[in-house]
C-alpha cells in the first residue's frame, strides 16, 4: 500500500503531470511522469469507465499500486508520476507488470539529467 504522502490527490497535480511532463505508452497503460514538486515521489492512477465497471476498476488499480510500490522504491530522484491505464489492463492482466516497469523505465531515463529529452 502507497502511503498518503506519496499519492498525489489534487487535481492541478494530475494536469501538470499530464501536461509537463514527459509520457511513455504501452497497450495496456500510459505513464506519465515530471521531477517533483514535493522532496517525495508521489504517484496518481487514472482508471476511467472505459476500462471496465466499478469491480474491474478496482482491480486494475489495487495492481497498479501493488505494482508502482515496488518501483518507486528503486526511484532515486523525487519524481511526480501518473499511471493511466487502458482498456487493455482489464483484458490482459498479466501484461500489466511488464507494461508498467517498461513504461516507468522509459520516462526515468528521460527524466535523467543526461537525457536529451528530459523536461525543465
């Protein structure tokens, strides 16, 4: 379980990642990610309706956060972060943890300071 300091909640928070930062996708989810505003990392989910009913929502993002937990513990740098997931995280499951440690790799390495496309 992410413990409240490292979600974010507002919704300006969600936009500014979503907006500034810089996005890798993959069939069954899109991260989106910016350095931090906060010395914490702090990760935001996005699960709509088109992913599935409430259940299967529920599901998707009780994995997502199970998932994100174990790599924000490997991020050294305070990064703001936004996982969406996409109709496809309901029907492929399984896909879901690949998906997510290629995205998140993806956009820290162009978040890095070397990166030729990190963001200011």
């Amino acid at each position: 379980m992410l413990p409240r300091t490292a979600r974010l909640h507002e919704s300006a928070d969600f936009r500014r990642v979503t907006r500034s930062g810089v996005r890798a996708g993959r069939p069954t989810l899109v991260v989106h990610a910016t350095t931090g505003a906060v010395p914490q990392s702090r990760v935001g989910f996005v699960v709509s309706k088109a992913v599935g009913g409430a259940v299967v929502r529920n599901r998707v993002k009780r994995r997502l956060r199970h998932l994100v937990a174990a790599e924000l513990g490997a991020t050294t740098s305070p990064r703001d972060v936004v996982v969406r997931a996409l109709p496809g995280a309901a029907s492929a499951p399984a896909r879901l943890g690949d998906d997510l440690s290629s995205a998140w790799r993806q956009v820290m390495h162009r978040l890095s300071p070397g990166s030729t496309r990190a963001q200011p």
